[in-house]
C-alpha cells in the first residue's frame, strides 16, 4: 500500500475498530502494521485513562519497523512511558524477571543468549558436548542432537550418566549465578505465575498500566508463551493476537502451529477475524503460494489488491541438474532481476541454510569446519557479500567471535559469557573488527594469493596475542583449502539469506532454493499431506516464497521440478520452467 491516504479494507477496518480481545489471521502482504498503526491512533487518541498500550513482536526488526512507523505518525512519546514497544521476550524480561529475579538467587539476573552453547566435559579425557544436548526438565542427553554430534548415549551408559551429571551441575550453577537465556525466562515467568498471590498482584499491576496488549507475528509463540499471553487475557488485559498460522517456521524452539490454531479457538467466534487481502504481491505469486500451505487450508485464496495485483510476470522454476546446489542459480535469477529494473542488491536468494543459499550465489562457506583460518576466513568473506544490516552485524559479530577464540581469551566461557564478564560492550570492539574486516576484503589488487591474504592476518593479529603462549603461526596455521573459503563479491550479485531471517519483510524478487535432500519431501506433502514431517519444510517454503512482490523464482532438482510445476500451476498461476 502506497501512499499517505488509507482507505481499510472492511476486514482491516473491524481489526482495527475491534475493542475487546481478539484472533486475527492475517495472510502475507495484509498490511498489518498500517493496521496497527490505525489501531495504535484508535486508542491513543480516544484515551482518558493514562493506561498504556504495548506492543509486542518476536524479532528486533519488526519491532524495529513498527516504533519507527508509530513515531513517524507522532504516536509515540519519547520516552513512550505508559507505553511499551519490544520483543517479547524484552517484555517478559522488564516485567516479570528483572524486578522479581529468580527464585532462590539473590544475584541480579542477567542474559546469556547462547548459555546453551556452553560445552559439558565431565573428566579430562571425555569430549566436549554442548549444553543444548541436554533436556532442561529432565536433565537427561537428548538422544537426537547427541546423535548429530556422533556422540552414541547407549554405546556407554556410564559416560553418559557422568555428562548428565555434569549437564545438571552446570545449569544449576549458572541459575545460582543469575545468568539466564530465553528459555530460562520463559520457565522462570511461567514460575512466577505458578505462584497465586505473586500471580494476583503482577496482574493487577499489569492490567493497571496497559489498556491493550498486541501481540504481532504470534506465529513464532512457543507453548510457553501462548500460556503467558492467556494469563494477560485472564487479568484481564484486552489481548490482540496477529497471526499466520501457515508460516509457524520454529519447531527447533518449540514453535507451535496446530497448538496455536487450537489457541485462536478458545476466542468467541465473533473475536476470531482475519485479513486475506495481500497488498504485497501479484495475482499470480498470490495463487501460487496459496497452493503451498498445507493440503486442507487452501479454501480461501488471497486477493491481490496492492501495487503489482496486475503484474504480468511468471513464476518462474529453474530445474538445476545433480545433487548439489550450482552458482548458475543465482546467475539467472540475476537475469531475471534485471528485466524488472530493480536493484539487484534488494532481490534475495532464500534456502533453508546459509550453505544452500551461499552456493546458490557461488560464495564459498563451510560451516562444519573448525579450523581457525578457514572460520576466519569464510566470516570475512561473509561480512563483505552481506549487503543488509543485520547480516553484516552478524558477520562481524563472529570476526570477533574467531579473533577472541584464535587469541585465547574465551576458553570454556561462550562467546556471550565473555563479553558480559568483561564488560564488552559492542561500543569497545567493533571499531577494531571493522578494520580488520576492511582491511582483509579479499580484494585481488590488495593480495596476489590467498598466501598474501593469509600472512595479513597474521600481521594484524600477532600485536594482541598473549604473551608466553602460542605463536601466530600455531594459532593460525597455513590450510591448503583457504582459497576456496576466499571470493570477491561482484559489484552486483543477489544476496543469499536465509529464510528465517527475513520473515516479516518484503522484497522485489525473490529466489526460494530447494534442495535435493528435502525438495521431494515437501512436494509429496502439498500434494498429499503425507509425510508429515515435512509440515514445516513446507512452511518455510511458503514463508520464503510469500516475501516477493513481483517476482518469484524457486530452484529446485531437475527431477521435482515438474511436479512442482504442476503443483503451483493447479491454482492459475502462469509458470515458467527453465532448465540449467
């Protein structure tokens, strides 16, 4: 939707003039936050109570997104006290852990975010596993990510028995310590609402300072969470929940889907609303991705009713020969981008993993490798084929994640630990990394080789070694490989993301890789809905491909590409098959 006047759909005018609590389903492109800017004008302007409004989401740049619209409308205060704008997460922080702790600990808590990559050793001789290995509830080593790290549970129940050990020992300690991740705040919330008369007085409390709570994105609630936003509608707190249900994409972390269908029935039928006009996309990608929502939720088709309804463009499928994902992916879909006139640099390549999309665009990754120079080497390329914020700040994070590990400072500690012991705050240590990444841009008029390349390195890291320890030389060895962790990003290229990365946002162009591995799965699972365990493949597939506008590409075996064809064709989509 484009321009200044906003003219609501009937469906987007009842969200936003709905007064009590409610469910709304909302398809890709339903201009939800125009609406919740609308919702946000609704009660500000009408308040008489000082009571707030929160506004909540699950990634920084949603939310991000929604306080600058709602500043740029004059909505919000600075600061916005009653009101509150963040993640979820940050909520369940400010009001519920930092000014009530954990129970039994008297230090003030403070996040970890990746306490769970903390490694558990229990005798010198044993390897190192993760904490994730080990069930938070039970204690007990999770056979299936044990499994994946070729670690055996049964093959020496005695050694596994000494890692639990060691797994519970570990995680008591760092509650003794205060030192919480997500999921610790999660169970320390729900902990906290165990309690009757702590629960009473914390929602009395709350539903004094917020006349509303939105929920957006609600797709990404874990269990957890979908319980917590129950107890702020039990005190009684008027409760938005904005959702899509199809782009449910996190089982790794307790996502929900079904469970959160389940949820948006406990609603009265009258406070179950939905938003099916998509102002994103065109006709054509709008029926396409219909028919990649799972097999019993096509009945209603989203109406194309933005900008590019019209568009004329094809969804195009690229069949790529072998197994193995090819450059050329990314080559035609550069082709493709150009016949748009857009820039190329807004027009991503989507896949489930950073290596499938990194192929796709023939930037060299490997993300198994622990070998120091290849790890720094592969995060300085990623840095400089990055082209948006977030994936540059995390290319950067882990230069300095590799720096701190080749000069010995980390040891045991994860990455997080270190920094919050130290007192590192990113003010201290990017201006150093930024350099460093600059300076090492692998940039054939600055190095003949990756040799030359290498020796840089070494230069600019020996000064901040440790005195008496390891040289340069051993922490950061010759590798015969490193040239191929080495490529120069061509001045126009298509970037590669990965698909839960860029959820909530909207691009051009977008090309989805499908890879062999799992590209037969899912299409059996649309067509059939059997086998289920490809329900969330599936899923992601839908989100990656509901982000275009104009434009959809999918990459996938020479062998499915037919199939899939035929599938997103069987909604009147025209397609376009192109073999590589």
């Amino acid at each position: 939707m484009t321009g200044v006047a906003f003219t609501p759909t009937d469906e987007q005018r009842k969200v936003i003039r709905y007064a009590g609590s409610a469910f709304v389903s909302a398809c890709p492109g339903a201009g939800k936050t125009r609406v919740l800017i609308e919702r946000a004008r609704a009660l500000l302007q009408s308040d008489r109570t000082g009571r707030g409004v929160a506004f909540l989401s699950f990634t920084n740049a949603a939310v991000s997104e929604l306080e600058m619209r709602l500043r740029q409308g004059a909505l919000l205060p600075s600061p916005p006290f009653p009101h509150f704008i963040g993640t979820f997460d940050s909520f369940l922080w400010q009001f519920m852990i930092a000014p009530l702790g954990v129970p039994g600990c008297m230090v003030p808590p403070h996040l970890i975010p990746d306490k769970d990559d903390r490694t558990v050793r229990p005798f010198e001789k044993a390897r190192d596993l993760p904490l994730g290995c080990f069930d938070r509830g039970s204690g007990e080593i999770i056979p299936a990510i044990a499994q994946r790290l070729n670690f055996d549970p049964a093959a020496k129940p005695a050694v596994t028995k000494a890692y639990v050990t060691a797994a519970r020992n570990a995680r008591e300690r760092f509650l003794a310590r205060g030192e919480l991740d997500f999921a610790d705040v999660r169970s320390i919330a729900k902990t906290h609402l165990q309690n009757p008369d702590l629960s009473s007085r914390l929602g009395a409390a709350l539903a004094a300072r917020f006349r509303e709570v939105i929920v957006d994105e609600a797709q990404d609630c874990n269990p957890a969470d979908l319980e917590i936003i129950e107890w702020l509608r039990t005190a009684s707190i008027i409760m938005k929940v904005i959702c899509d249900p199809h782009q449910s994409i996190y089982a790794f972390r307790g996502g929900v889907s079904e469970q959160l269908i389940a949820f948006g029935e406990t609603f009265p039928a009258n406070a179950r609303l939905s938003m099916s006009g998509n102002f994103r996309s065109s006709d054509h990608i709008c029926k396409a991705i219909v028919t990649l929502r799972a097999k019993d939720a096509r009945t209603v088709v989203d109406q194309a009713l933005g900008d590019y309804r019209t568009e004329s463009t094809p969804i195009h499928i690229l069949a790529y020969p072998g197994t193995s994902v090819p450059a050329t992916i990314g080559t035609k879909f550069h082709e493709l981008i150009l016949a748009l006139n857009v820039d190329v640099a807004d027009c991503p390549v989507l896949a489930a993993t950073k290596a499938s999309g990194a192929k796709a665009i023939g930037q060299p990754i490997d993300s198994a490798t622990q070998d120091s120079t290849l790890r720094l080497a592969m995060a300085v390329t990623a840095f400089h084929f990055a082209s948006e914020m977030g994936n540059r700040k995390a290319a950067l994070e882990e230069v300095h994640r590799v720096i701190l590990e080749i000069e010995g400072r980390i040891g045991a500690q994860t990455y997080h630990q270190y920094l919050k012991e130290e007192d590192i705050g990113p003010d201290v240590w990017r201006p150093r990394i930024l350099h460093f990444v600059r300076q090492l841009r692998y940039d054939p008029t600055l190095y003949a080789n990756a040799e030359a390349w290498h020796a840089r390195a070494k230069e600019l890291i020996a000064p901040q070694l440790p005195a008496g320890g390891a040289s340069i030389n051993q922490r950061l060895p010759r590798n015969v490989k490193l040239a191929t962790a080495l490529a120069v990003p061509r001045s126009s290229i298509p970037t590669a993301r990965t698909i839960h990365a860029v959820k909530g946002m909207e691009f051009p162009a977008v090309c989805v890789v499908m890879t062999a591995r799992y590209a037969k799965g899912i299409i059996d699972y649309l067509v059939s809905g059997q086998p289920t365990i490809h329900a969330e493949d599936s899923r992601e597939i839908y989100v990656a491909a509901s982000r275009a506008q104009r434009l959809l590409v999918m990459a996938v075996p020479k062998s499915q590409a037919n199939r899939l064809a035929a599938h997103l064709g069987s909604s009147g989509a025209q397609i376009t098959l192109i073999a590589l």
